[in-house]
C-alpha cells in the first residue's frame, strides 16, 4: 500500500492517494484533479475509485470530473443524497483496491452524514482516513450545518454525536493506525490543529483533548467554543459538492480577460488582488483589496468571506499571466462563474489611499477611533487597545452603521493581511465622510 499526501496551502486542505496492484484511489480530491493524473502516470496506475467523506464546506472537490474523464467509482455516504453518478458506502461496506481492503465507519459530528475510510493492507497494516472528523490535535467543528449548510442538524446535536464517535468509533483500531485528515494547521473546518501533516491512532488517544476522560457536557461545551468565523462560501460549497462540480478547466477557461481597463460599472463589487502598497498608490474606487501575492496568502478564504454566492464581481491584477491562477484558486470555493472578468489597469490615475502619520498616530491616539477586526477569540487572548471598537472581518460589509464618523479610522488586524481587506472595505463606505487608514503591519509596534 503507497499512499501519497497532497496539500492545498491556502486551503489548509489535504488529499490523499493510495496505489496497490496498479491501481489507485482518491480521497477527498481537490477542484483540479491534474495532479492525480500525473501522479497516476508516474506510477503506471489507473484511478478506479474516488472516496469522499462529506460533502465539504471549505472547499469544492473535484469527483465528478473525476469520474467522468476516469470512469472512476465515487463512493460517498447515502445520507449524503448525492445527485451524483456514486456508490453509497456506509457502515459495513467495503470495496477492494489491489491488496487493500477500504471499509467504512459512520462518523457523525462535524457532519451528520461523515464516514471515516479505513485501509488495510495484506500485510496487516491500517491507515484511516479521517475527513474532518479526528484532525491532528483537534477534531472537526460541528456547528457549519447550522449555519452555512441546508440541512437541518444543529450544532449541539452534531457536537454530541462526535462525542459519541470519538467513544465508541475507533476503539477497535491499534494504536499504530495512520491518521490523515483531510485538512492541517490554518484550516477554519477546527479551532487547533497541528502543522503536522499526520499522525498514528495511539499519538491522538495520548494528546489530542478529544479523547481525554470527560463528560459529555463538558466536551461539547469545549467543541463548540470561540469557533473562528463561517465564510459566506460554506454552506454554497455543500451545495455544490452535493451535486458535483462543474469541470474546472473549461470553467476556469470561460472567465472573460480584460485589458487595461479606464473603469468599471457602478454598483458591481470589485476585488484587487495586487499587493497592498500597489492597491494603495492607485486603485479603482469602490474595489477591495484581497491579496493574492503568493500561496501564503489566503485569497480563497478571505474573497468567500467578503463576496457572497451568486454575487457577479470584476478582479484587479497585476498581470495577464496571472488570469488563470487566480481564476483557479477562486475556483476551488466554487465562485469562478462569479466573475465578469479579470482585469488590468491602463496607466491612468484612478484612487488613492490615505497614508497614516503613524507617529502622530501614537502621540494621539485618543483623536482617531481604532477599528480592531479580528475574531473575538483573537480579541479575548490580547488587546493591543483598550478604546478599540472590535467588529469581526465577516461581519464588517454588514455592520457599517456600528463604525462612528466623528473622528478618523485605524484598521487593525494581527499582521495586515486582513486590515488590508478591512480598511478597503471601510474606504469604500465611509471614505467620502470621514478619513480611513490602514495600520497594516505595524500593528507589530503596539504588540506587548
């Protein structure tokens, strides 16, 4: 049994390959399945199955192409009511690739409809993979249905069901048991998870809190704590997910390129991806700046934040050349149909940001109001200032009227990767009344 890890950096999202006897299965694949054929070129194998866990909010998987350029079997939970070509495969199924034996264990909590993928091979060997169910150091969170998905489960009913599965699920498996989940450190699918990339059964038993001796009270009252924020995009990628993907190649291929453009209508949302201090010295006015500088940057997370499903928007970039990868990784969350077109700028001069005297700024801080936008577990472990008005950077676009105009606007963060997003957010609303600065990274000088 070779099984291959595949990561998704922005996403925090990890796929797997397994190959034996020549042939090769998928677990939870990402939107563009290109890398799983060229793995399955270089080890002469074909693809006869792909297994999907749940159906995913964070992200949109690519098992519909998949099956349709591959002939490859999905297999999925029939509590999923997939409107996909599949395979249900639940509690008591199993299916054989090669010498290795993949069965399934019902594994409700993070969704009602999770099932656990466990593989052993001829030798005695097991390796599970886990979805969003038991993480590295943390489990998955069981309050998205509630709010993102459609389905009518709610968050304490979900915790208490991974209560159950995390008690009585897994006891059967040695402790030497491979974990991969399907997602690492960065992800919002849990609150704590380990940079590392996986883990055996008897490591998580050990230091994951999860299975530590507790009540059930107790557990869920720790799960579903200072949860991070649900990006607008969750509940639409279930849905897509659900009824499979569109292929992402031709849908990548439909967005429309635009050249050097003087403006844009009025009214439609505009997202620039360019480097903050590019967007500040001249930028469209009323367009956002999320940026896209390289894979550290969390463009996927942040535009399904601020754009909502079925919102048509323009992106700014710097280049042509990069047309096809930003429309890529949009398209992992499902927006890529979205977008009227990518666009570059003329030469003209078109916006400006205001710049911040910082000195001044920290001579007088009493003068401006302080707009702090990170999560309110963030604000709960440091305050960098005490008068500081905290409004989350997913609740933001809807929570303007709470913003006071009297004095001028600071944007914090805890880096500037989202104060960027934020005061762009803010400058558009508010600009034409009152000044709005971004602090951006030096946050670092008010950090105790």
């Amino acid at each position: 049994m070779t099984i291959e890890q595949f990561q998704d950096r922005p996403l925090a999202h990890y796929s797997y390959a397994i190959i034996s006897e020549g042939k090769m299965a998928l677990m939870d694949p990402t939107r563009d399945p290109m890398q799983y054929y060229l793995y399955a070129e270089q080890h002469n194998a074909k693809i006869v199955a792909v297994f999907e866990t749940h159906p995913h909010a964070d992200f949109v998987s690519g098992h519909l192409q998949i099956h349709k350029e591959t002939g490859a079997t999905v297999y999925v939970s029939k509590l999923v009511g997939a409107n996909y070509p599949h395979q249900p495969f639940d509690d008591g199924d199993s299916v054989q690739l090669g010498n290795v034996a993949l069965s399934a264990i019902h594994t409700p909590g993070h969704s009602p409809d999770a099932i656990t993928i466990i593989a052993k091979d001829g030798g005695g060997r097991h390796a599970m993979f886990t979805g969003d169910t038991l993480f590295i150091g943390d489990i998955g969170r069981p309050d998205l249905r509630e709010r993102a998905g459609k389905l009518k489960a709610k968050r304490e009913e979900l915790a208490k069901m991974m209560y159950h599965t995390l008690q009585t699920k897994f006891n059967h498996l040695p402790d030497d048991t491979l974990v991969y989940p399907a997602h690492g450190a960065g992800s919002l699918c849990g609150k704590n998870l380990s940079a590392d990339p996986s883990s055996t059964l008897g490591q998580e038993r050990m230091g994951n809190w999860a299975f530590k001796e507790q009540t059930q009270a107790e557990f869920v009252d720790r799960i579903l704590r200072d949860q991070p924020c649900i990006p607008s995009y969750f509940g639409h990628a279930v849905d897509i997910n659900k009824k499979g993907a569109a292929n992402c190649g031709e849908s990548v291929a439909n967005v429309p390129l635009l050249i050097g453009v003087n403006g844009l209508p009025k009214g439609v949302l505009i997202i620039d991806v360019r480097d903050a201090g590019d967007y500040k010295e001249n930028h469209l006015p009323g367009s956002v700046n999320i940026m896209a500088r390289s894979e550290d940057d969390k463009l996927e997370t942040w535009l399904g934040t601020v754009v909502r499903p079925g919102e048509d928007f323009y992106v700014i970039v710097n280049s042509a050349t990069e047309k096809r990868n930003i429309v890529e990784r949009i398209a992992k969350i499902g927006y890529e149909d979205q977008i009227l077109g990518v666009c570059t700028l003329s030469r003209g001069r078109f916006g400006r940001s205001d710049v911040l005297d910082l000195e001044g700024f920290k001579e007088a801080m009493a003068q401006y109001t302080i707009l702090d936008i990170r999560n309110e577990s963030e604000l709960a472990q440091d305050r960098y200032f005490e008068n500081a008005i905290n409004i989350p950077l997913p609740e933001l676009r809807d929570s303007m009227e709470r913003i006071p105009r009297d004095k001028p606007i600071v944007v914090h963060c805890a880096g500037g990767y989202r104060s960027a997003v934020g005061s762009s957010l803010v400058g558009n609303f508010l600009g034409q009344q009152v000044q709005v600065f971004d602090l951006g990274d030096h946050i670092q000088d008010f950090k105790k």
